[in-house]
C-alpha cells in the first residue's frame, strides 16, 4: 500500500514523542497508584486502600505544613501580582524611556540566578536582619516567595496589555472619565483575566518551591514541599506518595483552569 | 511664558515619573528580597569565617582560595582542591549532558506538536504543560520510585529473567541525570515548539521539490529556522541544571555531589560561609557567560521583547 508522501514527516520523530510523554507520565502514574497501596511498602502491592491518605490527614506535621504552604503561597501570589499589575502598566503602550530596558531586566532577573544562589544570598541577608529585630516569623518567606514570584506574575498581564485595543481607553477619555474612572472601568475589566492567570502562576509558582525556602526558612517553619524532602532523605512510605498525590491534584486542578483561561483569550 | 514644546515636554516628564512610581513596588520587592542580597554574597566571600558559621568581620581572600585550593594544615602549601574540582567537573558535565538530552528527545516532540492538526495540537501542548507545572520535588520523587533497587524498572527486568540482581540505579551520577532530563524536558520541549509552530512549511516543500531528502530538509532547512528555539531552550535548561539542588540530593544521594549541595555543606557542616559565598559566584558567573552565549546567538535574528 502506497503511503501518501507527507512533507511534515520526520523518520522516527513520531515514535519518540510518543516515547516521550509515556515516560513523562509513567512515573506519575507508578506514584499515584502506590499511594493507594495497602502494605507499607511502595514496592509490593497489597491491594487497594486509602489507608495512607488517611494516615497524613491525621499527621499534625503535615497538616500544619499544608497551611503554612498555602498561607505563604497566597500571601506571596496576591502580593506579587499587584506588584506586577502596577509594573505591567508602567511597562507597557508606552514609547521608549530611559529606564524601560532596566525596569524589563531588573523584573525578571529571579528568572536568571540559580535559585541555590538567590536562596544563600537571602539566608546571609535574612540572618542579620533576624539578629538585630528579633524578628522569626513568616515574613522572610512571603518576602522571599513574593519576589520570584513577580516575573511569573508579570508575564501574562504583560502579554494582555499588550494585546488590548487602546482606542476603548480613548473613547472613554472623550466621554469626559477621569484616568481613574476609564482605568477603573474600562481597562481593569480587559485585564481582568490576565491578573487572574498571573495570580494563579505565582500561587503554584509559590507552592512549589523547595531551594529557596529551605534556605529561609527558621526552625519549624517547614514548608509541604521542604517536610516532603526531609521524609524522602530519611526513607520513604506511602504516605509520601499519598500527600503527592492530593499536591498533584491541586496543581493539575489550577493548570488546567490556566490552560484554559488563557485559551479562551485568543 | 511657557511655551507649547515645555508644556509638552513637563507632561512628558510627568509621565515618566508616574511610570517610576507605578512600578517602585515590584522594584523595592525584588531589589530587596532577590537582586540586592546577591551583592552581599560577593561582599561576604571576602570575609573571614567565623567558628560556629556565619562570619568574622576581618577581610579574606582564603574563601576565594579555597574554591580551587587546598591548604595543607602542616605545611600550608597550597594544591589544587580534587573534591572541588570532581564536584565542579560533575556538575558541567551533568548539566550540558541533560541539556543535549533534553534536546534530543524534546526536538522530535516539540516537531511531533507544531505538526499536528490546530484541534488536537493544544491536547498535546497541555501534555506537556502539566508536568512542567507540577511541583519539580514530586517529579524527582517519582524517577526515584521507578529507578529504586526495588522500583519498576528492576522488578520487570528481573521477573522477565533478564537479570537476578538489580541494577544499582539510584545514588548514582547516571541517576542524577535521568532525573534531570525528566523535569527539565518540557522547558526544552516548550521553546522549541514556539519557534516551530512559526515554521513556514513551504520552505520545506520547496526543499523536497529540489530533490532533498528527509534528512537533509532536516538539517538544512528546518534546523536552521528553529535554532532560536533550539537556543532558548538550551539555555532554559541549562541553567537549572547547573545549579540544580533537588534532583541530586534527591537522587545521588550523599557522595554524587552537585555545585548546590557544595555550597550548602558549607552553610550547614562545613560552616565556611565565605568559601559557600564564593562558589556561590562562581555558579553565578557560570550562568552569566551562558546568557551571553545565547545573547550573542540570538541578536541579529528577529527576537524582541514578548
């Protein structure tokens, strides 16, 4: 049989790919599905059971990680995004002025460093300002968590401002609204969900760190991701895979709403 | 009397001036909170260590010393430092392995996308997304079960007879390097796919019409076009990988060092701070000439900002 000549066609990419997001999910699968294991092993199964779900729902540890996470995660993304919103507008349907290029460098620089670096550079910064105000709380890692977070923020309310037609803001100007009044009204509800994206990038973004807040972090202030590594360093049960699990859950729930938010700009 | 033009230009000051202001909080923050200490790192890499951590105010060039020597404790002669440098020649070696990996198995995937039909390429594309969303500790978490002793790879083998003992896997440098391209991929895959799905595929017909084969459109005339992807998600990968922390504590356990576990020894056991502040810059100035790289290979093509 005559296949058709396909100009698209590359020998053996096809095959690869599909190789590729196997191998991408197939760990994922194996950790999900051990979660719901009997036995205490990770390797042997010993039929299905929620056993371990339950067994972190009653660990004070990973409970009281779990609020510390989301209380930083939605302190440091709410924050952010403001930051972010009000930079975005200063950045952006503007001519060219000097400082432009530095304000463009200067917000995504925690996109360049290593995050091992920006994590000893806060823990060396952090240290003296703990000794001389005595202060231990979680507002180093809100701070820490904010200013990674801003790049992640910006982006997308960048890309639509970008994007938006600037003759509505005019319309509105003629019609006599003051600055305010036409941002209020007519160009915060087109930026709308552009916010919305930045703010939900930052919380995972938020969540999800391990480097930065195990460097910041003061005793007991232990973060879900930075509790999950100390319990993978010490050997692993199922209940680990159990709290993944429910983690993955959550971000998938928030990629998804992403995905498709921003798909529906276009 | 001001005229029209210093009105204009007052207005224009003006407004450049609400800009600053508008955008001095995320400034302040990062100023603060990322780019500022970064300076105290160098300013502390110059410092003597003190006893129980932290540092002794007295300036040192011994922690710059100590990144590439040894200091004999009988006869202070210096030699070079072959843990340093093991570690250090580990971590490049790892990093540009991961990224020519990543790029082998993310250029046919990222193709494998931008061809599909407009429907089902989105399908795709959120595939990919996924992963690269969810939490890195958890990924690295989950290459740890499948290459474990006892985890998925070795209990096939052995039930299908192939071997009857495991293969040690984990806590190796191979280890470290799995699980590398496995969280880095959809940072190569990404970028690749943006500049592949510009590609204009009549360049490639034109190609085959003058008798190229597969291979050489390839090589030709797609590589080409793509390279800026090709570039970017290098560099995306590389410099994670290059100061990656998770996937070899993780993975490599205690001997496999990486530069960041280096530089966290001396903040923690080690309690040299000025010897972790230095390579700490080190790894910074690593970075910065990758950045230049690609800032040299990318300018004089189209790139702008957005």
């Amino acid at each position: 049989m005559a296949k058709r000549f396909s100009i698209k066609q590359q020998t053996g990419f096809t095959t690869i790919a599909f190789a590729c997001f196997f191998l991408l999910y197939l760990p994922i699968a194996v950790l999900v599905i051990y979660a719901f294991n009997e036995s205490s092993s990770v390797s042997d199964w010993g039929g299905f059971s929620l056993r371990w779900f339950a067994a972190a729902w009653s660990n004070q540890q990973v409970v009281d990680a779990s609020w510390r996470s989301l209380k930083i995660a939605s302190s440091a993304a709410i924050i952010a995004t403001i930051a972010a919103t009000m930079a975005a507008l200063a950045t952006t349907r503007t001519r060219a002025y000097r400082g432009l290029t530095f304000k463009y460098a200067f917000i995504n620089q925690p996109l360049m460093v290593p995050e091992i670096v920006t994590g000893v550079a806060l823990l060396i910064f952090f240290a003296q300002i703990k000794i001389s105000s005595g202060y231990t709380g979680l507002g180093y890692l809100i701070a820490a968590h904010t200013a990674f977070c801003i790049p992640f923020a910006y982006l997308p309310i960048r890309a639509r401002l970008e994007n938006m037609d600037l003759t509505l803001e005019r319309a509105a100007a003629d019609l006599y609204a003051t600055p305010w009044k036409a941002f209020r009204r007519v160009t915060l509800p087109l930026l709308w969900p552009g916010i919305i994206a930045g703010l939900m990038l930052a919380f995972v973004i938020s969540l999800d760190d391990v480097v930065i807040t195990e460097f910041v972090k003061s005793g007991g202030q232990d973060t879900l991701p930075t509790y999950m590594l100390g319990q993978i360093r010490r050997g692993i049960t199922p209940e680990v895979n159990a709290i993944s699990t429910v983690f993955l859950l959550l971000s998938v729930v928030i990629v998804t709403l992403f995905f498709f938010m921003s798909r529906k700009r276009d | 009397m001001a005229t029209a033009a210093e009105i204009e230009k007052q207005a224009e000051a003006r407004e450049v001036r609400n800009r600053w202001f508008l955008s001095a909080p995320a400034l302040i923050i990062i100023l603060l909170a990322a780019s500022g200490p970064l300076l105290i790192v160098l300013f502390y890499s110059f410092l003597t260590p003190g006893p129980y951590g932290d540092v002794v105010w007295k300036f040192s060039t011994e922690g710059w010393v100590s990144v590439f020597l040894e200091r004999d404790i009988f006869d202070d002669t210096l030699s070079f430092a072959s843990a340093h440098l093991t570690i250090f020649w580990r971590s490049l070696k790892l990093a540009l392995m991961a990224t020519v990996a990543t790029l082998v198995f993310g250029f046919p995937t990222a193709y494998f996308i931008a061809t599909r039909p407009e429907r089902t390429r989105d399908i795709w594309l959120f595939l990919i997304t996924i992963p690269f969303w969810t939490n890195l500790l958890i990924r690295t978490f989950a290459v740890l079960q499948v290459i474990r002793n006892e985890g998925l790879i070795n209990t096939a083998l052995i039930n299908l007879g192939i071997i009857d003992q495991p293969i040690q896997m984990l806590y190796t440098d191979f280890a470290i390097m799995v699980g590398m391209v496995y969280v880095y991929l959809p940072l190569m895959v990404l970028p690749l796919y943006a500049s592949m799905e510009k590609l204009d595929f009549r360049l490639v017909e034109a190609g085959y019409d003058l008798y190229a084969t597969r291979w050489q459109v390839l090589k030709r005339i797609i590589f080409p076009l793509v390279r800026p992807g090709v570039v970017a998600g290098s560099i995306l990968v590389f410099i994670p990988a290059i100061g990656a922390y998770v996937t070899p504590s993780v993975l490599g356990g205690g001997k496999n060092m990486m530069f960041a576990n280096l530089i966290e020894l001396q903040f923690g056991q080690g309690r040299n701070w000025p010897l972790g502040a230095a390579l700490s810059i080190t790894v910074m100035a690593i970075v910065m000439v990758a950045l230049l790289v690609y800032v040299r290979n990318t300018s004089g093509s189209e790139v702008r900002h957005g």
